[in-house]
C-alpha cells in the first residue's frame, strides 16, 4: 500500500462506545484516511464496490464487514502505510516535534549529545543501558521504560517526553526495536486509544 499523506497538527476525537468493534486507534486513523483509501481497502478485503457511497458510508460499511482479525489487520495496514517506511531518525524526529508543540518548549537537541560520546553499559535483546555524559540512561523493552538522571527529563518524564539522552540511545540501539518504540509512542500520540504503556521515570546517576 502506498504512504498516507499526514495532515500536520490535526486534532482527532477518540470515538467510543456505538456498535463498532474497531479500537478507538482504528476509528481516528479512518478518520484521516481519504475516501479513495477507503475504497480501496473495502476492494482489498473482498467488498464489492458501490458507486455513491459517502466517505461517512464506505467506513461504516467496512466496520460492519470486517471480523476482529481483520479489523486489527486494517489498522496495522493503515499504521504501516503512515510510519512503516519512514527511518528511525524521521520517526524520532517526528516524536520529538510532537513533544515541542505538547510542552511549548524547544525540542532536545540530538547534536548535543554525539554518538561517539555514549557508552554503552549493558545491551541485549530487551534492555539497552548508556552512560552519556556521566548521565545514565536506560531503554527497557521487557519493562516499558524510559529512564535518564539529566536535569531536563526531570522536567520531561512527568509529560511522558523524551530528553537528548534518550533520544540518542534510540539512535544506538538495534533499528528493528528502536523502530518499534517509536512507532507506537506516535500512534499513541497522533490516534488516541489507551495510554501508551510506557513509563518515564527521572533516576539520580550512579
């Protein structure tokens, strides 16, 4: 499927309760999905086309066709089709935007903190721990965590932000874990639905 155009700072309305099964996330990526997607999506799904539908009928149409599994596929489909292409330093980029325009203050500044002054403390298939800057910082995927002991994320970790410490070990670490992170800090951000999972928690250094 082709990349989804974004529409800058739109707002969406969580959509609860109704008759739908879809999840809140689905209803609001619909919402900014145009209605020649949403035709083809019905057509990819087996929905035989009908001419003069409105974009308000197609959706509903598909919410009714569609059983669970397939509902959890088209919002895979349509959080692919916005993020899945894009590489980890845009993903990060764009969450870091977000960030800004959520707190009113100016983004971290990756520059700040160079790769090549990171020290990385423990790293395996879950759990990444950085000393930078005599800062430590922890990414804990088992856990759902974000940890760091700079001044600024004690600011930050009360708005589930993250600081130039965390940003940079996102950058370090493995892409296909990095890449996940990122992707549904910014579907939660952007679509609604449940809380992320993830915790922010400003520790004191070692």
């Amino acid at each position: 499927m082709k990349a989804l155009p974004e529409h800058g700072q739109q707002t969406f309305t969580v959509v609860r309760g109704g008759r739908h099964r879809a999840s809140p996330v689905l209803m609001n990526l619909l919402r900014d999905t145009s209605t020649p997607v949403i035709e083809y999506l019905a057509e990819k799904f087996g929905l035989r086309r009908l001419p003069g539908l409105s974009r308000s009928d197609l959706t509903g149409r598909l919410l009714r066709q569609l059983n669970e599994d397939e509902l959890k596929t088209l919002e895979n489909d349509l959080i692919a089709a916005r993020f899945g292409t894009r590489p980890v330093e845009e993903l990060l980029e764009m969450l870091l935007r977000s960030d800004e325009q959520r707190l009113g203050r100016s983004r971290p500044r990756l520059d700040d903190m160079p790769a090549d002054e990171a020290t990385l403390v423990r790293g395996d298939t879950r759990r990444w721990v950085y000393t930078m800057h005599g800062h430590d910082v922890i990414v804990d995927m088992a856990n759902r965590h974000f940890a760091c002991s700079c001044p600024y994320f004690r600011f930050a970790s009360h708005r589930q932000a993250l600081c130039k410490h965390l940003g940079r070990a996102l950058m370090l670490m493995p892409e296909a874990y990095a890449r996940d992170i990122l992707i549904e800090l910014l579907v939660s951000r952007r679509y609604g639905g449940p809380e992320t999972r993830w915790t922010y928690q400003s520790v004191r250094a070692a």
